[in-house]
C-alpha cells in the first residue's frame, strides 16, 4: 500500500502535497479533427510535471498526449517531463514563460505563483465541507481562469488532489490543543504562515525536504499534509494524531502560456479540451478513494484519529476567520474572498446550514 501511494505523488509540489490520480480517456472515441502542420513540421508541446514516470498521474498525461496526436493527425506532438526533471513548480513557471516548455501541472501552491488570489483556497477551515467545496469552486473557476489568462497563461484542465489535515505528536481536537506545539511552514509559502501567526500559534519555516528531520529533532511538533503525503512519506509515524476535520482543499491544475496554446491550430482547440476533459472526469472520485485508502493504512499502522466536536469546529473556524479578517488585502484578495464567502452562504442557505 505504501508503494502504491508513494509511486503517486503527483500535482502538489515541495513535498507537501500529492494526488493519487488514476483515470483514462472515457467515452465514444472523439472524432479526428484534421489540422496541417506548419511547413516547418508539427507543433511540438511540452508539459512538464513533478509526477513520477509511470505513476497514475504521468499515464494520464501520457494518454492525453497520445489522443492529442491522434485528433490532430500527428500535427501536434506532445512530450511529457515527469518526475520533475524540469525542476519545481517555480523553475516550471520561468521555463513557461521562457517558451522552453509550453504547459506544466501545478498545485495551488504553485497556481498561486501565477495568481496570488488562489491563495484564498488555502484558508484553513474555509470551507465546512467536500460538497460545499466542490459546489463553490464550480463557479469560482471562471473567475480563476479569467484572472490566470490575464497573466498570459491558458487553464487546461482542474483537478482536486485531495484535502489537508493536521498531523502532530500530540493530539490536538480544540485550537488551544494546537498551542503547546510548533508547526511546520513551508518558507515557499509565506501566506500560510501568517494565517497561523496571526492565530497565536508558533509557526516554524522551512524547507519541506527538511521535514522529517525536523520532525526527528522535535523542532516541530505539528504539521498539516494531506494524507496521502503523511502516509507516502511516512510522516505519520513521528506525528501519529491526526484531526479529522480537513483544513484546505488541494487544487491541480494544468496550465499552457497563452503564446503555447495559440500555436494549436485553432480547429484543435474545443477537441483538445474535450479530451482533457474526458480524463478529469474520473480523477476526483479516484483521488478520493485513494485518499480513504492511505487514512486506513495509516489507521492499520498506528495512526489516531480525533473527530473534533461542532463546539470545536466553531472555535477553530471562529479563529480563522478573525486572523484572515486582518490580511484581506495586504495577502489575500479581497475581491475573490468575497466572492467566495458569497457563494458559500448561498449553499448553506439552500441546504439549510
């Protein structure tokens, strides 16, 4: 099982995310779509991806790029960078930019890099459950992929690569649980950090390749990963709590420059996404049940599970809401928050919250 979820690390990057993400092309074959090739030759696109080579997520952008070739009659060629041979996902945004690699699968770390409003994804407890979420982040993607193109890049495909919980040394149920212990923060993602600050919590940054050894040496006592990643990285093992409640959700997403996307011919386009499309449909449901899969692996070998009480939910999104309250603006967009927060009370209304 631990070979299984460790050959998956996929969308999220720094080590503190992954998606288990198997799927193929589903459906009646799509029609070819016939495009010439420029005098020149075909149109070469290369995607990077952190991904392992032969992972769930490296063969399902291999079977993109093989329907991809196919509709396009050859005329486009896809190549695949997996394992991040291309370096990480800020190395892949430079290389984007520089037209040295036209497409790269991010996480919301890394889709923040590009639009720094993704980071409103990241607050913990923002969301009170996986249906809200799904619901919500329905209507906020054209807004994302609005912002994301106005930075010159085209969105291809969204994934959920799973949820984010807390894992510590301690249990920890209430938010005053959470204070006797250090948390690990990544340094690539400075955001974060402050929400925790802000709550009264001692927040220390690093480097994620450190983790475990600060983990060894008690210089954090607590961190929150997704379960995929605490079981892959045997994590758990050194912070064998883990609170139920899901902090954030994980985002993937697979994105092109704008100057990579407009050498497709144009007929290719709708066939292109549609393909795509056809693959994201089973990604979610099947990162959700791998995600089950690692919680049990983890439970089988020695992890402790604690659901927090609706007292405690309150308190700990009571705690969120007044440290973001003070940073919207200055490190989180005001306007995608609001838009958010908006389209949450709407869902709680309607289903009676």
């Amino acid at each position: 099982m631990i070979r299984k979820i460790s050959a998956a690390l996929a969308v999220a990057g720094l080590a503190a995310s992954a998606a288990l993400i198997a799927s193929c092309l589903t459906g009646t074959p799509a029609e070819t779509f016939s495009s010439a090739a420029s005098s020149s030759g075909p149109v070469v696109i290369k995607i990077a991806s952190i991904a392992p080579a032969r992972s769930p997520w490296d063969k399902v952008l291999q079977k993109v790029a093989n329907e991809w070739e196919r509709l396009s009659n050859g005329s486009v060629i896809v190549k695949i960078f997996p394992g991040g041979s291309a370096g990480g996902e800020q190395d892949m945004i430079r290389k984007m930019r520089l037209g040295s690699i036209q497409g790269g699968v991010f996480s919301t770390m890394g889709l923040a890099k590009v639009d720094s409003s993704m980071t409103v994804l990241c607050i913990p407890f923002l969301f009170h459950s996986r249906e809200e979420f799904n619901a919500v982040f329905e209507q906020m993607k054209p807004a994302f992929e609005k912002s994301i193109q106005e930075r010159g890049f085209k969105t291809i495909m969204w994934t959920l690569a799973g949820w984010v919980n807390f894992f510590s040394k301690k249990p920890v149920v209430t938010p005053d649980d959470l204070k006797a212990l250090k948390i690990s923060v990544t340094s690539d993602f400075p955001e974060i950090e402050q929400v925790w600050k802000r709550m009264g919590y001692e927040a220390v940054s690093g480097d994620s390749g450190d983790l475990m050894i600060q983990l060894q040496s008690g210089a954090v006592t607590a961190l929150y990963l997704p379960a995929l990643v605490a079981g892959a990285g045997q994590y758990f093992a050194l912070a064998p709590h883990m609170l139920t409640a899901s902090l954030a959700p994980l985002v993937g997403g697979l994105i092109f420059s704008e100057k990579a996307w407009a050498s497709i011919p144009a007929d290719l386009h709708r066939p292109f996404l549609d393909a795509v499309a056809s693959v994201a449909k089973g990604l979610y449901d099947e990162t959700m049940d791998l995600e089950a899969d690692a919680v049990k692996m983890m439970k089988d070998n020695g992890l402790i599970t604690h659901d927090a009480p609706g007292a405690a939910l309150v308190k700990w999104r009571e705690a969120a809401d007044q440290a973001v309250s003070q940073l919207l603006g200055s490190v989180f967009s005001k306007e995608i928050y609001d838009q958010i927060t908006g389209y949450l009370r709407e869902y709680r209304k309607a289903h009676g919250q």
